[in-house]
C-alpha cells in the first residue's frame, strides 16, 4: 500500500507499507490532524494523490474508502449514543455485510441473522465488552466507549486502522491498555496502522515508523531510531523530555 | 430606458438597504448566540405597529416620526429581553432543531396576537411631510423618503460596524461569539452579554420597524416577506457577518427591482434564483462564517 | 408486557370507534375526524425525516400542497385517470420534486440551511401556484368532485362523506403500515445511525447523502398523498394549504405526540384536533393557539405527550422519581 501526496501542508509525501505500523507526531498546529484528514476522505488536497493497495481514492468520499479497508477512530470515540453495546456492533456487521454483498439474513426478519449475532458476540469478547452488551452505548465510561469503537471498526474488516491520538486525554494506565489493545488486534490481524499521537512511550511501543511534521513540513521521517536521533528532531519538537533517550 | 433602469437600481438600494435593517439583528443574533431566529421578522413588524399607533397614519413631524421609531425600538427591545429570559435562555444548549421550532412557533405566535389586535387590514402610511416632498436629482424625481432610508441604513451600518469593531464592548461580543466558554473563563459576563445581545437585536428590528413604517403597507404579512430576504442576505453575506448582510441586501434589493423590469411576469422569483445560485457556489457566503465581524 | 398489551388494546378500540365512525357522530364532527386522519399522516411523513433521519423541513407544506394540487386538477379536470393512480402519481411527484431539491441541495441538506431552503421553496411554490390561473391562482381549486373508484368487479362510489372516510380510513391505516414495516426495517435501522451520528455512520461505509435523499423523497411522497387524499376531502383546495400555517401543523402535531415514537405524531394530531374543537369558538386565533401550543411544548415537554407517558412508566416501575422529572432536551451535537 501507498500513500503519496502533497498538500497545502508543503510537500507532505508519505508510504506506508502493509503490515507497518506508522506514526504521525508534531506540535499541535503542525497539520497531523489535516493530513490524516486527506487521507481518510474527509478534507480535499489541493494538490497530489492518495492511492490505496494502487488504487487512486484521491476523489473517493469518505464511506467509499471505508468500504474500500480504511478503518478510523477519532479522538474522542464516537459510537451510536442511543444504541446498546450489542446494537452498534451488529449495526457495524450489517452495514459491511450490506455493501460486500454478503447476505443479511431473511429480508422480512428484523433481529440480526445467527451469523451476524455470533460475530458481533466474539468481537464483543475479544474486546471485553460481553457484560455490558445491553447498555446504552451514552452511559459508557470513557475507556470502554473506545473499545466499543474499536469493536465497530474491527467489524468492518478494515485492512488500515487510521487512529487519530488513540490515547488523548487518558491516565496512565488506560494507556498501557489501549497500546495492549492495538498491539493484539495488530498482531491478530496483521492490520496496518497509521496513527497520529502525541504520547512518545506510546509511539516507541507501537511504530515502525515515524514522520515528524512542524509548520506543514516533514522536518524528519524514518525509523523509529532515526528520528529519535535526529537532532533537529530533538530540538523543534522532542526536547529536553527525551534526555532519557 | 435608461433612467428607468437607473431608477430601478437606486430603488434597489433603498429596499435593499430597509431589508439590511432588518438583516442586521438576524446577523448578530446568529453571530452571538448561533441561532437563526425565525421570529425576527415578525417582531420587526410589531415595531412598525407600535410605531404606527404613536403616530397615526399621517404623522406630524420628523421629530414625532423619528421618536416614534426610537419607542418602537424600547418596547421592542422589551419583547426581546423578556423573550430571552423566557424562552431563549431554557434553549441555550438545546439541539438546533428545537431551537428553530421554537423561534417558528414565536413567530407564529406574534403574528396572531398581531392579528388579534390590530387587526387584518392593510394600512397605508404617509412620510411625515418633510420626507414627503420629491426631490430633483439630475433631472429624475427621487421620493425623499427613499433617501432618507438610505441614509437611515448607512447611519445603522456605520454605527453597528464602528460598535462591533472599535470599541471595547464591541471587542466582548466577538469574543463571546467567537468562544463563549473561553469569554466565560477569561471573567466575560457571558450571561449579560447573550441577554444584553438578545435585546439590542430586537430593538433593532423594532426601530427598523418604526423607520420603514411609510416605506409599505402596513399589514401582519410584511414580517414574513422581510423575514424571507433577510435570511437570505444573511446566508449569502455569510452567517454572522454584518458587512456580509449589508453587500447581500444591497444586492438582492438591487436584484429585485431590476427584475421588475427586466422580467416583469414573474417579479418574485428572481429573488430565489439569486439565492440558489449563491448557495450552490457559495455556499460559505460571501464572507464565510468566523464569529462576528 | 402489561403495557404493551394495553396500548395495543387501546390503539385496536381507537381503531374501532373510527370506523364506526360515521354512523355515531354529526357531519361536523365526521369532517373534522377526516382532518385529523388527513393531519396523522401528514405529520407522520415530516417524523419519519425528523425523528429518524434527523432532517427539519420547514416548508412540508410544500409536498402536500403539491399533492393536492395535481389531485384536485386530475378530479376537476376529469382527466380520467382512476383515483388510486392519481394518489401513487402525487406520491411520485412528491418524491421527484424532493429527489430534485435533495441533489441539488446535496451537502446542505441538513441544519439552518435545510430550514431556509425548504421555506424559500415553499414560498416559491405557493408564488407558482399564484401565477397559475389552472390552478386557480389566489383563489384556488373550487368544487372538486369526490372520486368513484372502478375495480372492475366492484365500483367503490366515494361521492357520500361516509363512503369516502371509511376509503380514507382504509387508506391511512394501509400507509401507516407500511411506514412501521420501513422504521422498523434494516432500512430504517440505518437511519437510526444516520441521526445519532452521521460521521461515524460514514465510517461504517454507509452513503450517509444518499440515505438522506432516500428518506426527503419518502416523506415528501407521504406529504404528497396526504395533500391528495385532502383534496376530495374539503373539496377545495387553496394557496392555504401552502402557507407557513400548514407547514408548522405537522412540526407541532409531532412534538406534541413525541418525537421519539412512531405514534408520536398521530397521537399529537388527535391531542390537537381535540384542542381546536374545545376552541373552536374563538374565531381567528388559529395562529396564537398553534404557535402557542407548539412553543410550551417546546419549553416544557419537549417530549411530547408519549414522552411524558414513558417518563412516569420509568416512575411507577422503577420506583424512580429522578427518572420522571422535568425530561431535558436533547443536547446540542457535537
């Protein structure tokens, strides 16, 4: 898989290939948040392509690349709200099997077919959300309202987890969960990550590869140990909080 | 032709400019609290019977015209204050869509009280005679009183303009549009400031009401017509932007005259195709939405 | 279980007495019943946008004014078309004109935007008919004949009122069928996640615009035939049917029964046509009592009727007093 383009944020090209995990840091303002929206269909280039698995999805909306494998997270977990934990996920299930052809069970039915009800139960387990099936996907406490969102993308079948600051505002320990987590499914699936992060243990946990963004630009990108490195790196963005590295 | 071409223009922009009077409150309203108040219209149309019943239908003066229009505003204004504590405020951080039925029932509301009191019947009302009396600019009769509304809605621009953008208290209002919660923090009274908003956008409509009482009819329909164009001046100068609503009406005043000559059949379509092409291209505005400007 | 019984027992005996309708009740009050019908499904076609694909229309007048305009031509006209064709035609071109406005309107098609255009449209509609001297310009569409319908084996006269509310009470509840079979449906299903939120709906590969243009072409279909099953009805059909009035009445029918229940809006169309007739004395304060009614609702319970009913359930069965008090609005998203 590739990605390559160029955006009012400068020059930006990047590829990932499938398997890695790659992460995109920078100061707030540098242009993560944008570039990953390029990438998932939600803001245009101006300028440059995005191809996927060789295919241009440049003009692609943004449910068209979900169809095609993109499987995103945002920031703060957005699930359906009024929906119980079991609800979303067959929601997921179905709206896949809807557009991959599959079948959904007899039409004049309303409840879930058995297939779709015994997949949304394994991915519920698989994420540990089993006990709280019926509830009301509002009154989640804010870690599992992510597993929760992690169970509707996994049920897509995604072959790219696009993850916008997977960890923000979580304590320390949930974030040594959430890198469990992403390291499992990563494993599990051989899904291909790209994520934008501000935590650095998360990010030397999990990436392969990094790219540095500041202003708009790329001022550095590499391998893990590249970057860290690198001294302009260290000085516009790592500072003195890497000394330890 | 041409003078009747350059006639219809200047008419454009007087109707163009008594539409900003009523597009400006609407502006600032959705600048400052976000929401599109349906009933704005309607409240500026109480204005012109508040007016309407100080003065009668041929009223004396400028002075008795001018303080018509200027108590038209305070009760006006009163309306807005109590619709504010009332309503507006339990709306605060409610779902949008509530909040637009809620101004569409107000508006419905006023209308029929209107109705109730004063009636169904159109009235028509004189300019006070020294506005009455044409005026000769270059060898065309001009009606003063069309004058007079354009001056009365430069007068209002330029006020509004230099109050939002120069003062102090100007500089609060952007501040709480642009951020309220950050304006809360920073020690802004926001509370004050959405109510202090809430009724000076009122008073607005209710002293366009009065100034623009011998520019038409007088009749419980004119609300939902003004209403109409100053949404649209609103949406196409850009949510929120007062310098936006004044290019807007100007320009959908101009719009509609003219196209009372050039497509004299269908005089009231024009106005909406305007509209369209505008929001398929721009569908921002003209200035497109950052707070209040 | 108890409760579902009773309100299915409840909703059959409503059920029954209209059909019994037209031998126990004066013709005043069979006409108003017929109105209050026509209203149910007028005011079930603006939810079915609202309540569940999250869309405001502002102008819904429009749709049905269009349906029963084409109605009360093809009928006075004798264009000899047979009156179920007429009512699936009015239905297509309220769908036609909502698929035109839905592609063309595409990325605005919801919020503020969505309120304006649909009542600029509206408005453009109601100048149109004005124009229109077939349509009978200002004045309308007068002494329009009721329809017979030809089967074949058997012709239906509908020319008697009580002929013609039992084929309308026929029709509504047929229409209202189908619509709890669509709701209810994966179809329906996916509008759910449409409205809670519409990104992550995207992110599950759903054409979040084409949903929406689906649901404004249904709903404008409904609001099309119940302005067709309205004009032989009144037998006159006016520029009233397009004023703001009669765009406001579904939104109010609506919030008044509940907006978070399929018999939401027919349960508000019976509250509200009970009101008019306890105040149908006060000639002229049509408008203060709309726009009234609909902004307490608003304030005070903004769940409407059935709302306030679930909220004591929630009380009585749970024991739960905090559960039944004043029953917020729904929060601003995101």
């Amino acid at each position: 898989m590739r990605y390559g383009e160029l955006e009012v944020l400068k020059g930006v090209s990047l590829g990932v290939a499938s398997g890695e995990t790659f992460a995109i840091i920078g100061p707030n303002g540098a242009g993560k948040t944008t570039l990953f929206k390029v990438m998932t269909g939600e803001a245009r280039c101006d300028r440059g392509s995005v191809r996927f698995r060789g295919e241009d999805v440049t003009r692609l909306p943004a449910f068209q690349r979900a169809r095609r494998g993109f499987g995103r997270t945002f920031q703060m977990a957005r699930v359906f709200p009024e929906m119980t934990v079991m609800q979303n996920v067959v929601s997921s299930l179905e709206s896949h099997r809807r557009w991959s052809g599959l079948s959904l069970g007899k039409w004049y039915r309303y409840k879930p077919s058995t297939e779709v009800a015994t997949e949304a139960e394994s991915l519920l387990r698989d994420l540990g959300l089993q006990d709280h099936r019926a509830v009301e996907a509002r009154f989640l406490s804010h870690g599992d309202k992510k597993r929760l969102e992690f169970a509707i993308v996994l049920a897509m079948k995604p072959s790219v987890l696009m993850l916008d600051e997977p960890t923000a505002g979580m304590a320390q320990s949930d974030r040594l969960g959430v890198v469990e987590l992403i390291g499992r499914i990563r494993a599990e699936r051989g899904i291909t990550v790209i994520m934008t992060e501000h935590d650095m243990d998360v990010i030397f946990g999990l990436a392969n590869r990094l790219m540095v963004l500041n202003y708009g630009e790329v001022i550095a990108s590499g391998s893990v140990g590249d970057v860290r490195d690198n001294p302009v790196v260290r000085e516009v963005y790592l500072g003195k909080e890497m000394v330890r590295a | 032709m041409l003078s009747e071409w350059l006639f219809s223009i200047y008419s454009g922009i007087a109707s163009g400019l008594a539409v900003f009077l009523v597009a400006a409150g609407l502006s600032w309203v959705f600048g400052i609290l976000k929401i599109l108040n349906m009933a704005h219209g309607n409240f500026f149309m109480v204005g012109t019977y508040v007016a309407y019943s100080v003065v009668g239908q041929r009223p004396e003066s400028l002075a008795a015209f001018m303080g018509a229009s200027l108590l038209a505003a305070a009760v006006v204004g009163l309306l807005g204050f109590i619709t504010d504590k009332v309503m507006l405020r339990r709306l605060r951080g409610a779902d949008y869509h509530y909040v637009l039925m809620g101004t569409f029932a107000l508006a419905m509301l006023v209308e029929g009280v209107v109705k109730l009191i004063w009636g169904v019947d159109l009235t028509t009302v004189n300019p006070p005679p020294v506005l009455d009396a044409p005026v000769d600019i270059g060898g065309v009769m001009v009606p003063r009183f069309t004058l007079f509304a354009i001056g009365a809605g430069l007068a209002v621009f330029a006020a509004l303009d230099l109050a939002l953008n120069r003062t102090w208290a100007g500089k609060l209002m952007q501040a709480v549009a642009a951020d309220p919660w950050m304006a809360g923090m920073m020690g802004i009274n926001v509370p004050m400031l959405l109510a202090v908003s809430v009724t000076a956008s009122f008073a607005l409509a209710g002293l366009a009401g009065g100034l623009l009482l011998p520019f038409q009819s007088l009749s419980p329909d004119i609300g939902n017509s003004y209403l109409l164009l100053a949404f649209f001046a609103v949406i196409i100068g850009g949510l929120g932007n007062i310098r936006g609503a004044f290019l807007a009406s100007v320009l959908l005043g101009v719009v509609q005259q003219v196209s009372t000559i050039a497509v004299p059949n269908f005089p009231g379509l024009t106005v909406y195709v305007a509209l369209a092409v505008f929001l398929i291209w721009w569908p921002n505005g003209i200035f497109p939405p950052a707070g209040l400007k | 279980m108890i409760a579902r019984a009773v309100a299915m027992g409840a909703g059959a005996a409503v059920v029954g007495a209209a059909f019994a309708l037209p031998w126990w009740a004066n013709p005043g009050m069979l006409f108003l019943a017929g109105l209050t019908l026509i209203q149910a499904l007028f005011a079930l076609s603006w939810n079915l946008l609202f309540g569940y694909a999250g869309l405001a229309s502002f102008g819904h007048a429009g749709f049905f004014a269009i349906g029963a305009y084409f109605t009360g031509a093809c009928l006075k006209y004798k264009f000899g078309i047979p009156f179920p064709f007429v009512l699936a035609l009015a239905g297509l071109s309220g769908a036609a004109v909502a698929w035109l406005i839905g592609i063309v309107a595409l990325r605005r098609l919801a919020g503020i935007f969505l309120a304006v255009l649909t009542v600029a449209l509206s408005e453009v509609l109601r100048l149109i008919i004005g124009y229109t001297k077939f349509l009978g310009r200002e004045d309308g569409l007068n002494d329009i004949p009721r329809p017979t319908i030809d089967l074949g084996v058997v012709t239906l006269d509908l020319t008697s009122s009580e002929a013609y509310f039992v084929f309308l009470l026929a029709a509504c509840s047929l229409l209202t069928a189908m619509m709890w079979w669509l709701v209810h449906s994966r179809f329906g299903r996916t509008f759910q996640t449409i409205r809670q939120d519409a990104e992550r709906a995207a992110f599950i590969g759903t054409n979040v615009s084409a949903y929406r243009i689906a649901a404004f072409m249904i709903s404008g279909a409904l609001a099309a035939i119940a302005g067709g099953l309205f004009a032989p009805w009144t037998r006159i059909v006016t520029t009233d049917e397009v004023h703001w009035l009669m765009s406001i009445q579904p939104m109010l029918n609506t919030l008044l029964g509940g907006v978070g229940s399929f018999w939401g809006p027919i349960v508000g169309a019976m509250a509200f046509a009970a009101i008019n007739y306890g105040t149908r004395t006060f000639v002229g304060l049509a408008e203060v009592i709309v726009g009234g009614i609909l902004l307490l609702v608003i304030l005070v319970a903004p769940h409407g009727l059935l709302g306030l009913v679930s909220a004591l359930r929630a009380r009585m069965v749970r024991g739960h007093p905090a559960a039944a008090r004043e029953t917020p609005l729904p929060e601003r998203q995101r």
